[in-house]
C-alpha cells in the first residue's frame, strides 16, 4: 500500500522522538554519561586528548661532562636510555671534575658528573649565576694504585710511602728510597691533572691536601686511558684512578695493595662497598641542574639513571649503592 505524505511526516517525527528518548536515557541532565555498561565515559562528541608533554615522544639533548671515572657509568645510562629514546641526544664529555663544575655553573650543561662533593667556591659560582642543582649519589669507588705487571717487587704499599712518592717537596727520585728492599730504579710517576676529582681525593686521602708533587718528575694527564698506557708501559711506573679503569685494563696492570694501618687491603667490590678499603673508598655523584630537570626528557633521564644505575655498576666495575639509597636519591628528583 502506497503511504500518504502524511503518514511519511508522522513516522518521521516518531523517529525522531525515540532517537531524543534514547539519548536521554545515555545522559543525565548536565549532558555527562551514565551508561554503567563498560561504554566509554567520555562524551561522543569530546575531542580526542591530546598527548601530555611527559606522555608525548621525548627529543632533544642532555648535555653532561666532568668526571673521566664517572665517565663509564653515566655512558653506560646513556646507552641504554637512548634504546627507549632514540630522539633524545646524550652526548658525555671528560674534562675532569673542575672542568665539568666549570660548565655546569656557567649553564653550559645540564648535567655534571663528579669523582668528589662540589667545593665551596664551585657551589658559590653557581649560585652567582643563579644555578640551583641536586646532588644525586650513583656508585661507590675505589682509587686504585696501580703498577706495570712486569713489576715484581711491590706486594703493597703504606699510606706513607705513597705520600713519599706523590707529595709537593717529596725529592725521593728512586725506589730504594721508599723502601730499602726496592730496586735503586728511578720512580716514574703519572697522575690525573688537577682540574680530576681523583687528583683531589687522593690529595685529601693522602697527601693532607699539601698537593702532588709538580718538579717535573710527574706525568700528568685528565684522561685515564693516558695513565694506563704510561704505567703498562713501565716497569718502574706507579699510578693511581678509578677501580673501574684498572678493571678494564688488569690484564696489563697489578693493583697495589694499599696499608692505611690495620694492614694492607686490595680493591675489591667488597672491600669498597664495606670502606675496609681505605682510605681510598669513595662515593661517585652526579650534579642536575634544577632548572633543566624541568624539561621531560632531563627529568626522564635522570631518573632512569638513578632506578637502573645499580646494575649497571657492576658491569663497567663499580660498586652499587644499596637499594634504600638508590631509593632515598630517586625521591630527591621529584
């Protein structure tokens, strides 16, 4: 039966009746879902959200340099953090401990790795220019004394005779003066340059802060690599840096065993991480300025370096933190 246009007008209208009924059904009267069925909550004509900027792909760079010992930990994040983030750039630098506060306190960087606490006048720098920071502790080393593995007549050495060696206006030029069953062999000698962390701690662990010798009869050098090629390459040489280092290289190297006076003790992951080690056990940092951990991805990766540094540690030679510690640092980035 053919429909009059009438009819067609009433059904329409019908229609549109039970279409207004349903939708009111959905909704309340402030136009928010109601449907407790497992629908979407969110209103069918909403916009789609938009990425938050913690949530969005993460890009740009993290500038970071200092310490050529904490130099392998922080690479090691890097590379690991640059697996999830692909776009974020990550390059590290070694210019010493000095060299990277240097940066750091003139907004050249927005991270500074540190073999040792930030000094007084560093600190007062930074604020001058308006630089606040977090100090997080990553690891715990060793400074290593090292010889060649051709030496054959050290078996360890006294806090004492290593200041006889190292120390400004020490004149012992051969090894029978530090101990008379040495070779009467001339010492030769290498050391990080002054702007290193080591330089400064082994200066204040060994030397009462009187500083290294400088006459002329000391190699010096910010790169440790350099050291180690010095020291293999001597039978008569003597060294000293990070435990990690020594690690790498022990196949060219003999670790010294270091008597600091309840006997001599080798570094070992055990010995640092007890301090019976001493006293040349020692803490690693890393300095974040607060202003750059404002932007995602220095935030992002500072905090995946202080959650997956503890394992990382051990692979490139150092010592992990205790959990809670790692604990107590991840809690200072937020």
């Amino acid at each position: 039966m053919v429909k009059s246009k009438g009819t067609k007008g009433i059904l329409t209208l019908a229609m549109a009746a039970m279409l207004v009924f349903a939708a009111a059904c959905g909704n309340n009267g402030n136009g928010e879902n109601t449907n407790t069925g497992g629908a979407s909550n969110t209103p069918s004509n909403s916009p789609t959200t938009e990425p938050t900027e913690e949530t969005a792909k993460l890009t740009g760079e993290i500038k970071i340099d200092g310490s050529s010992t904490v130099f392998p930990l922080t690479e090691a994040a890097a590379e690991e953090f640059r697996v999830e983030h692909p776009d974020v750039r990550v390059p590290v630098g070694v210019s010493g401990t000095g060299g990277g506060f240097k940066q750091f306190c003139a907004g050249e960087i927005a991270i500074a790795d540190a073999s040792r606490p930030i000094k007084d006048e560093e600190a007062a720098a930074c604020q001058e220019k308006g630089i606040e920071f977090t100090e997080l502790s990553v690891a715990y080393d060793g400074l290593s004394v090292v010889v060649s593995k051709e030496n054959d007549f050290i078996d360890h050495l006294t806090v004492e005779e290593l200041a006889k060696i190292f120390k400004t206006g020490s004149t012992v030029k051969n090894w029978s003066e530090v101990r008379d069953s040495f070779p009467n062999e001339p010492i030769v000698m290498f050391s990080p340059g002054a702007d290193s962390g080591t330089y400064d701690y082994f200066n204040e662990a060994i030397l009462d802060k009187e500083g290294i010798r400088n006459d002329g009869s000391i190699s010096f050098s910010e790169d440790d690599n350099t050291l180690v090629v010095g020291v293999s390459g001597s039978k008569y040489g003597i060294g000293y840096f990070g435990f990690a280092y020594y690690e790498e290289n022990q196949d060219k190297l003999k670790v010294v065993p270091i008597d600091g006076g309840s006997g001599p003790v080798t570094p070992t992951y055990d010995t640092i991480k007890d301090s019976t080690y001493a006293p040349l056990s020692r803490p690693l940092f890393i300095y974040v300025s607060n202003k750059e951990l404002e932007r995602p991805e220095v935030k992002e990766f500072t905090t995946f370096y202080i959650e997956n540094i503890g394992p990382l540690a051990g692979e490139v030679g150092y010592v992990a933190l205790p959990d809670e510690k790692y604990a107590e640092e991840a809690a200072k980035i937020q």
